[in-house]
C-alpha cells in the first residue's frame, strides 16, 4: 500500500529541515577556520525558502483534508501540531543561519526521534493517543463514521425528546384553557343564582310586609 501522501510530504519536509541544520553546522565551520562560506549561504538560503513552501503545502492539504473530512478531527489537530513544530524548527534555522541563536541540533536521531540535547526537548515527539495508534487511513476513516453516526443518533434522540416536551406543553396549555372555560362557566353560573338569590329574597320580603300589613 503506497503511502499517504501528506506524510510522504511530513517525511520530505523533516529531511530538508535536518539538510539545512547541517549545511548551517558546515557554514559555521568554515567561518571559524577562515574558508569561504558564500557558496554555502546560498544554498542555506534556498533551501530555508523551499522548506516555508513544503511547510505551506502541509498547511493547505491539512485544511483540506479536514474540511472533506478525508481524516478525523482527532488525527487533524495531532497533524496540526507537527506542522507548528514544523514552523518552530523552520524559525530556529533561520535564527541560526543569521546567528541569532545556538546552533542546530545536528545528531539525525534526536530530531527524528525524541532525543534531548542542551536540555531542550525535541519537538518533533508528540504522543499519539492511544485511540489511534496503530491505525491505518482507512480505520481512521470507519472511526470517524462512527462518532458521526453517534453524533447524529444522539441528536435525534435530542430531537426526539424536545418534540415531546413540545407536545406535552401544547397539551398542557390546550387543558389550562379548558380549565379556565371551565372557571369561566362557574363564574357565570353563581353571578346567576346570586341574582336570582337576591330576587326571591326580595319577593319574600314584600310579600312579608304584605301579611304583617293585612294582619
């Protein structure tokens, strides 16, 4: 199986970075024992340019594969935090080729590795979780189906569950207003009797007057 080819790029891109560490190494040589060193400065310069391009190349196929969603998010950030180290090895060499600062680290297997030299850790070594170690393109592509397939059954659950809170609010409401009808009816019914109350209360009272008035 021929390998993806943002990594063969990571690999390149790795390789010409430990190419100008050691073309920096060999400048600085010759400016202490008094040789010519222009030569090499060209080159340094034209291989820090071509190393920005490689580094932009990684930057652009990264968005895109994320955003086609041809990698998970997961494995996006962790590809992410090479192509800053990426950025940071590429500002240390410039810093070193315009001795701005100590010289590259020159020993291949501290910067491929995880190696430590001057007490500095190595950027390069970033612990990939345990979740995705060992996994080929393609697992890497089933997983991230799955956690959008459980995404999406989640939200449907949600939406699920939100409906039913709809409904039942639209019945409570429907039962309030049957409710308050009801209220309403039992309002007017006591205004009613009450009126008819004080009617007959009224007519006992006349009728009263009437029998003490013939007596």
């Amino acid at each position: 199986m021929a390998p993806e080819p943002w990594l063969s790029l990571l690999d390149a891109t790795r390789q010409l970075a430990q190419d100008i560490a050691e073309k920096i190494q060999e400048r600085n040589r010759c400016q202490r024992s008094g040789e010519s060193s222009a030569k090499i400065n060209v080159a340094i310069r034209s291989s820090l340019q071509n190393l920005r391009e490689k580094i932009d190349q990684l930057k652009e196929l990264l968005l895109r594969a994320v955003s086609t969603r041809q990698i998970t998010q997961l494995e996006g950030d962790r590809r992410q935090n090479l192509v800053d180290d990426l950025l940071t090895r590429h500002k240390q060499l410039e810093a070193s080729y315009k001795n701005e600062g100590p010289e590259p680290d020159m020993t291949r297997s501290s910067l491929m590795t995880g190696g430590v030299k001057r007490g500095v850790t190595n950027p390069w070594l970033l612990e990939e979780p345990e979740e995705t170690r060992g996994l080929g393109f393609d697992d890497l592509r089933q997983q991230q189906r799955r956690i959008i397939e459980e995404q999406d059954a989640g939200l449907d659950a949600l939406s699920s569950i939100i409906s039913r809170q709809k409904q039942m609010g639209q019945e409570i409401g429907n039962e309030l207003d049957e409710q308050n009808e009801i209220i309403d009816d039992l309002t007017n019914l006591v205004e009613n009797t009450d009126d008819r109350l004080r009617t007959q209360t009224r007519h006992v009272k006349m009728v009263d007057r009437k029998s003490t008035s013939c007596g």
